[in-house]
C-alpha cells in the first residue's frame, strides 16, 4: 500500500542545512493503523507531509497504491490527494462555513454536482456522529466536535489513505479517546489506512497496528505495538512507555533517581506482563519457590488492540544469589524483566 524508500528531506537555513529526515524506509500494509510517535523536532510532521506530496524529499522515494507521489507535479498530483484525506491539530475549518458545508468544500473543489454533494456530506455527519449540528458553524462547536468535521471533510472524497497530524494533541483527555475511538471505528468499517503522528504514546497504545518511534529524523525502532510495548529497546522507546504507564513519575531519568533513594536494598525491576501471564499467580510462585521478599512500588494496566499490558515495578530483597535465580524465574515463564538499578551494599 505505502513504501517509503531511504527518504532524506533537508533545509537549508541561515545557520546552515537541517536534516529533518534522514534515510527513512517504511512499509505500510493496506487496512493498517499505523503510527509515527516522537517528540518534537523529530521529524515525524515533515515525514508525514511527504504521503500527499506537501514536501518533498531531497532525495528517496515515496509509494501510495502504487503511485509514486513524489515523482508527481501538478494536476497529477491534485488527482493523487484525492485519494488522500488529511486532518490537522488545529482543524483548519473554514470559519463562514457551516458544518455541512465545510464537509461539502472538497467535492465542490472536485466539481461534484450539488446533489451528490449534499448526499454524501449527510452520509458523513451520520458516520462522525453530528446528526443535528449540520447548520452549526465552527464557533458554535466543541474542539471534539470540530475535529469529527475534520475527520468528515477529509473522508468527502473516499480517500483509500487518511493522515493524522497530531489530530488528538489539542483536545482534552476524555475527546481525545472518543475521537480515537471513532477512528478506530472508520478503520473497521472502511478497511480505510490510517496513519497518524503523535507525541502521545497513550493514542498509539489505544488504535494503532504499528508503530514506528523518530528520533533526530530518524526510524529508531518499529514493529507491532504489542512487541514495542513489551520488549522496548531504544531509550527514547522505553521513555515514552515509561510515560505512557506511569504519566505521574515524569522523566524516567528522575523515577530512577527517586527509586534508588526510596529502595537502596536489592534490585528494583521492572515486570512486564500480557496475554495468558497476567492470569498467572506469577509473584507468589517466584516468591516461594526462590526464597526472597518483594515489595510492590507500583503498577498498572494498560490495553492495546492485541490484549492487555500489566506494568509492575517491585523490589526484589534477600540473597543476591537468590535475587538473580528469581529474574531468571521470571524470564522463563516470559516475563519481561528490566533491571532498574543495583543496591550498593
């Protein structure tokens, strides 16, 4: 479906040339909700652009149905963006249209007769869930409600691709999962590919297929979200989960600071469960059988579209011997272990 192949894309400024991307490969399966997640400066934003042709890449190139959009110019290109649909952070709405005609603008553009225009915006209010807002105007609306004409607007055209840009970061928790969830829905019932750009690792967790983490304009690590949540390797991955299941302890550099002061005994881990394990009376079983104590620091479970993830921080006291018998316990009835820090005896 998409293929981006060794894309570079550069800037020249005054205080010389930015790299935003730099040597990106990526494959995207058709039906797949596929997501980019970094912070900012990343690149994750002029990634995105080049789906549809809005930059260009210095060099490399950029495959949509087969379509090289890179390559294209023109009314070429115009005929390509039809066929994808984009929402932004800030909604873009047109401020003197009304709901219904905002979802109307890209079919009048295509020069769609007035009829069909009118069916098929009503088909999509239906679909978003403003049944009853169509003469509304976007300053009668709420940032979830704008969002979902933005949603509307850039399905008008039956794209076959969707671009999220940082579609949920202006919104408040409880929309943003509603908006979320609405786009999971249109995924389903659409078999419509979605790829959205994030800060978030909470929205990549709740819809996403993939998940690719970008890093000073770089791919650092990518593959299913299940296997990035349970098994991160990068530390930009592993504190953006860190954030995501504990979004009070803050930066991870500060949580392991605070652990090694609060638990200077033993060996503070962190337990990642999923799937069957979490069915498991996994702790008493290490306990018992290794002979060492444990003390819960904290933890939680989160859920992704393949199952629920449990995240446990515990500290593991008692015999060193014993401790490193346990950790290798855990590992062999496939639980991810992650050592936090060693005690200084």
């Amino acid at each position: 479906m998409i293929e981006l192949k060794a894309i570079k894309k550069s800037f020249q400024t005054k205080n010389g040339t930015i790299n935003a991307v730099n040597g990106v490969d990526l494959a995207i399966k058709s039906g797949e909700i596929y997501g980019v997640v970094g912070y900012s400066g990343a690149g994750k934003s002029t990634l995105i652009r080049m789906f549809n042709g809005l930059e260009t890449p210095t060099t490399g190139t950029v495959s949509v149905d087969g379509q090289v959009i890179s390559s294209l110019k023109g009314g070429a290109l115009r005929k390509a963006r039809q066929n994808i649909g984009m929402v932004f952070q800030h909604f873009n709405l047109l401020w003197s249209r009304t709901v219904i005609e905002n979802i109307m603008f890209p079919l009048e553009i295509a020069q769609f007769p007035k009829a069909l225009r009118l069916k098929k915006a009503k088909e999509l209010i239906q679909l978003v869930g403003l049944e009853g807002r169509e003469n509304a105007y976007p300053a009668q609306l709420s940032g979830g409600q704008k969002q979902r004409v933005g949603i509307a607007r850039a399905l008008a055209n039956d794209p076959s691709l969707l671009l999220c840009d940082e579609a949920t970061s202006a919104l408040d928790p409880q929309t943003t999962d509603e908006v979320l969830d609405l786009l999971l829905d249109i995924n389903k019932r659409l078999n419509l590919t979605i790829v959205l750009i994030t800060h978030e690792m909470h929205v990549i967790r709740k819809i996403c297929d993939q998940v690719a983490v970008m890093e000073d304009g770089k791919i650092v690590e990518q593959g299913n979200v299940l296997d990035i949540f349970t098994k991160p390797k990068e530390a930009v991955t592993k504190r953006f989960i860190q954030q995501d299941s504990n979004p009070d302890l803050g930066d991870t550099n500060l949580v392991v600071e605070e652990l090694v002061q609060q638990y200077p005994e033993g060996k503070v881990v962190r337990l990642t469960f999923h799937g069957e394990q979490a069915k498991l009376p996994i702790i008493s079983k290490v306990v018992k059988e290794d002979g060492i104590d444990l003390s819960i620091i904290q933890g939680s479970i989160q859920q992704t579209q393949e199952g629920a993830i449990g995240s446990l921080y515990v500290q593991l006291t008692g015999e060193s011997l014993k401790i490193d018998d346990a950790i290798k316990n855990l590992r062999t009835l496939r639980v991810e272990v992650e050592v936090i820090t060693n005690a200084e005896s």
